[in-house]
C-alpha cells in the first residue's frame, strides 16, 4: 500500500513543479494572473520551488523502486506533468493560481 501512496506523491510533486517552472516564466505568468510577468524574486522563489519539487519527485521514485527503475518512472512522471501543465495552460490557466496562493508580486514596469 505504501509504494502507490509514493508514486502518487512523486506525479504530484512532479505536476507541482512543473507549474512552478511554468509560472517562473513571463510568458505563462499572464495566462494565469493577467500581470506583465512576475517580479524577479517571485520568479527565482518559483524556480527554486519547482527545482525542490522535481527534485522531491526524484527522492520518492527512488525510495520506491531500484535506480534504474526509479529513474525510468521518474522521466515518465516528468513528462506527463509537462504534458499536464502545458493542456492546463492551454485550457485552465487558472487553476495554476492555486499553486501561487498570494499574488504579490507583479511587475507593474
């Protein structure tokens, strides 16, 4: 019972991530929030964030399964979390403000 609980803690850590990065970018961050783009230290937190998070992914697919597999299962979560962010952003932008509880920190330049 413990390994499904991981594997979905990996994807989820990988979709979160993923958002993360997306919304560190200038181009997404007004598809989501209508602002020019976020602030620079908004956008090295995302960074930050997303990096932990894929990097947290990484952790829990290794403490599931063996390197070789693990890294496998990894790659495969990576891109489907792309492949998720990417349809959000084409078709439910808002839904990643849930990833970015407080706006504050809009260029207005």
């Amino acid at each position: 019972m413990r390994d499904p609980l991981l594997l979905a803690g990996a994807l989820a850590c990988a979709i979160a991530g993923m958002g993360w990065l997306a919304l560190a970018m200038e181009a997404h961050w007004p598809q989501v929030f209508g602002a020019r783009g976020p602030a620079p230290r908004i956008a090295k937190l995302l960074h930050t964030l997303g990096a932990g998070a894929i990097t947290a992914s990484l952790a829990l697919c290794l403490a599931v399964d063996h390197a070789t597999m693990a890294v496998l299962v990894w790659i495969m979560a990576l891109a489907g979390a792309a492949l998720t962010i990417a349809f959000m952003l084409a078709h439910k932008a808002h839904w990643l403000r849930l990833l970015v509880p407080l706006r504050t920190g809009s260029r207005t330049d």
